[in-house]
C-alpha cells in the first residue's frame, strides 16, 4: 500500500491512540501508524509529543486531517495550533472530491491588501459562502504578502477580483493582478472540469458544500469567543499561557514550526505543562518575539537581551496588535522571560521558582508526569573528558587513605588491559578508601560502587574535568596555562601521592617501607 512520509504533530497522534475507535480504514491506517511512532519514541526514550516521521496512506492523511479541521474552533488553543499545523499538508492529500483539491497561492503586497480583512473589522467574507470564509479565515496575513491553501470556489473568487484589478490605476498592482491570473487561471479551470465531471457521474448538483466551524480562531480563542457568542456580549479573557524558546533546537534547515524547532527537554515540559492549563500557547521567542506554536521559523543562536535578539518595543507592538494587553497571561519560563513579561503585563502569573532542576519538577506536577531531565546535565553526561590515560589506580594523583577522608572525583572508562585497550562507557566517580589497601569507585549520580580494586587495578582514567569545564577554563586564562590536572611542575619538586607516604610509613615488614621510601623520593624528583 502506497505511503506518505509526514510529520504527524504529537498533539494529534496521542489524540488518536486514546480517543479514537477506528471504523473505516483510513481510521485503522491512521491508528496503526500513530502506535508506531509512539513506541518508536518510546524505544528512544524520548518524549511522546515530539516530531517523528509517520508512514501514512492517503485515507488515513485524509482522517487526520478532518481531526484537525474540526480542532480549529476548540477551546484549547493547544489544539488550535496542532490543527493548523497539520493542515500543512492538505495539498499531500488527494481527496474523493475534486471540490476538496486545495491550491496553493500566494500573493504580494500589493495584492494582499485587497483581500486582507481589517483587524477589528467584521470578515469581508461573511456573506459569502463557508467554504470561502473558512478558506480566506485561515490565509497566512503578514507585512510582505499573504499565502494560503484554497479550494476551487474560493479560487474562482479571488480571480474575479483579479480580473477587476488588473485595470487598476497603479502600475504594481495592475502586473501582479495579471502575473496571479495567469499563473492560476489553469490550474482552476483543470479543477472545475474534475468538479464538473464528478458531479455528472454522481447526478449531484453543483451546490456548496457546508464547510466546519472556523470562527474559534487562535485569536477569539485567547479572548474567550466563540462562534456562539454574540459581539454585544463581552467574556471574561481566557487564560494566555507564554513558554520560554528552549536554546536546543532541531538543526533542520529552512523554516518548521516553533514546536518542531524547539527540541529542549525544558520547552517540552513547558509545552506539556499548558497543554492542560486552560486558554491556547504563545512562545516568547529571543528572535521572533511573541509568537504562536505553529509559526514557522529557522534556527537560530541568540539568547534574551544578548546582541541580535528581540527588543521589548517590538513584542510590546506585537502584543498591541494582536490586541492582547489585558490578556491574562501566565509565564512558564525562567526569570530573563518572566521580566520581560511583566514589562507587558504586569501581573502575569510565574508559577515556576527556583533552578532548572526544581522547575522541571514543578512542570512534572503539572502535568502529572514524570519530571524530564535537566539538558545541561544530559549534555554533560554524554561528555568525554578532554584527554584520558590508561595504568594502575597508583598513578591517579591525590588518591584518599588511612590519614585522609577526602574523595576525589575523576573519569572512568572501565578497566584497562589487552582485552580492553580502549574505554568504555565513560561516568564520573568517587575514589573512596576502605581499608586494607582497597578502594571503591562510586558512581557520582547513583552513589553505588562499580568497581572494587587496589593500587595495581589497570583503569582508564581522566582527570575530573569535562570538556566544558576545559574551555571555560581555557578562555579565563592564557593559552600557556594547563588545567591544574596535567600541569607541568619544575624538575624535583613533585607532591609525592598520600598513599606513597602512607605505605613508606605503615608497611607490613622493614623491606616494604625501605621500598616505598625510595620510590617517594623517585616520584619527589621526577614525578614517575
């Protein structure tokens, strides 16, 4: 069966393993690959509302796309924002009615501005049928033009206008109206003539079909409207939930949604946090300012307040614009974006305290799951230390002992020798002291002992330091400096190790301590 590759959003795919009884087979199609994604997920330990590929046929595309027209007048502006983002592929879709091929158009500015409707305005396309408002309702309206996906009628619509502008007094105007029919017109009359032809063969007539509710756009949803309600009769706002960007991002290029391209284990949990607070999701972004789950954008490296990032002025005019200055707003984020809220409302809600780790506890409580873990710390686990060395536990320096409590930390590759020349998995560990010549090194995030061994026990080791620990080292000193780890001492003033002094004092027999006298003052002299 033939496939199609998509990026299903998360919000729908859940919806589907838990709400959905299949009963056509684009339904069972749908399902199916929905379920697979998510154990595929799961096998990689990864968060179950995060991008992954599906292999989808076209009825189950055409399912998931009704799901997510339906989601557009929902009261959950999670649910909003997923819907429009599906909808990204209504041209991947072939659907049974011609009457339901969409195209994609674009226009410049100098034609958007004829078909825009006014903020504030009632729609100019009220009047008309609801397959045009709800086509027109969902163009993408920005400062350089306007592009969308449209149905056959509501093409024809735009093309008779086209057709008036094209006489239009200024030159722009008269060549892009003109530019717009030629580049359209064919594909249009290519639609009606499938449209004629289905008709016939159905001994349907030509009528408009009646479209899905679009009136809860992301808009009316943060206001409390909806298509049920009346302008004379003003809501209380809902509730305007406003995540901080996560700096992990995916590195795919172009432009994705700001829910693909934030990949952070903190954005994640702030993203499944308000999915159950009540009123939609608006990420405060360091490069694009105030901006919704699906907007597209392209990666980006600047972080709030550096050189390059958003000024205030500017989301304080796009929160002007979109009419939001008396929204309530909750910040879940940390202090640099709850101050940069508070500048535009000053009594937005920051539920989130203390460091990293505590708010991602906090989130998990929220969302009544499991806390994710903090993206430092998983970076830092994924660490190498910067350069690593193979020989006895002996050679570590400053190893503890009878006379000393202290526990140094260093790098462990697993136990060296010919069967192992290289390391393994490498960890931080405590090398403590037990007794009788032993020692312990134990695991410095579970705090359980990996291995049990003695002076002359072959290790891969390193020094306790990552490779970010290096570089910061490296930049705050001069690049003559050694970390203290591997720096270079004058010839005949090496620190002798604790465990030398101790045996050259507390050997078993004379002979013993005569040894490990003489090799204190070898290692004093050369430091070997």
């Amino acid at each position: 069966m033939e496939t199609k590759t998509l990026h299903v959003p998360g919000q729908i795919r859940r919806h589907v393993i838990k709400n959905l009884d299949p009963q056509t087979q684009g339904e069972r199609d749908l399902k199916a690959a929905c379920v697979a994604g998510h154990k595929e997920l799961e096998a990689q330990e990864m968060s179950t509302l995060n991008t992954i590929d599906l292999h989808v046929t076209n009825a189950a595309i055409g399912v998931a796309l009704d799901i997510a027209r339906g989601w557009l007048d929902s009261d959950n502006g999670n649910n909003v924002m997923a819907g429009k983002s599906m909808l990204k592929f209504e041209l991947e879709y072939e659907p049974d009615s011609p009457r339901e091929i969409r195209h994609a158009i674009k226009m410049p500015k100098s034609l958007s501005g004829h078909f825009a409707p006014q903020y504030g305005s009632p729609s100019p396309y009220k009047n008309e049928s609801e397959v045009i408002e709800a086509d027109m309702g969902r163009m993408s309206w920005t400062a350089t033009g306007a592009s969308g996906r449209v149905r056959a009628e509501t093409l024809g619509l735009i093309l008779r206008k086209m057709d008036r502008l094209k006489d239009h007094d200024h030159s722009a105007v008269k060549r892009a109206a003109q530019k717009f029919i030629d580049t359209y017109t064919e594909p249009y009359e290519k639609t009606q003539r499938l449209i004629a032809g289905y008709l016939e063969i159905e001994g349907q007539e030509h009528e408009p079909e009646k479209a899905e509710l679009t009136a809860a756009d992301f808009m009316d949803a943060i206001r409390g409207r909806g298509p049920e309600m009346q302008d004379d009769e003003p809501q209380e706002p809902k509730r305007l939930v406003v995540i901080a960007c996560g700096g992990k991002k995916s590195e795919r290029p172009g432009k994705i949604p700001a829910d693909e391209r934030y990949t952070g284990n903190y954005f994640t949990a702030c993203l499944l946090a308000a999915e159950v607070m009540d009123g939609p999701t608006m990420v405060l972004s360091a490069k694009y300012g105030l901006i919704p789950l699906s907007e597209e954008i392209e990666n980006y490296d600047v972080k709030l307040g550096d050189k390059g990032s958003v000024r205030l002025g500017f989301v304080r005019q796009q929160v002007e614009n979109l009419g939001l200055e008396d929204a309530k707003v909750t910040v879940l984020g940390g202090e640099r974006y709850v101050k940069a809220a508070r500048q535009i409302w000053p009594d937005a809600e920051a539920p989130l305290k203390g460091g990293i780790g505590q708010q991602l506890k906090q989130l998990a409580g929220m969302y009544e799951g499991e806390a994710l873990e903090d993206d430092q710390e998983a970076e830092e686990k994924a660490e190498a230390p910067y350069e690593w060395k193979s020989g006895e536990l002996r050679n570590v320096m400053n190893l503890p002992g009878r006379y000393s409590s202290h526990t140094p930390v260093i790098w462990f590759g697993g136990k060296a020798g010919k069967r192992s020349p290289e390391p393994s998995k490498w960890m931080k560990v405590k090398i403590v002291y037990t007794g009788e010549g032993r020692y312990d090194l134990t695991d410095l995030e579970t705090g359980e002992a990996v291995l049990t061994c003695t002076l002359i026990t072959k290790i891969h080791w390193a020094p306790g330091i990552g490779k970010r620990e290096f570089e910061e080292w490296r930049k705050s000193r001069s690049s003559e400096d050694k970390p203290a780890a591997v720096e270079e001492k004058p010839q005949g003033d090496y620190e002798v190790p604790a465990n030398f002094l101790e045996l050259a004092e507390e050997g078993n027999t004379d002979e013993a301590k005569a040894y490990w006298k003489r090799r204190c003052e070898e290692y004093r002299r050369t430091g070997k």
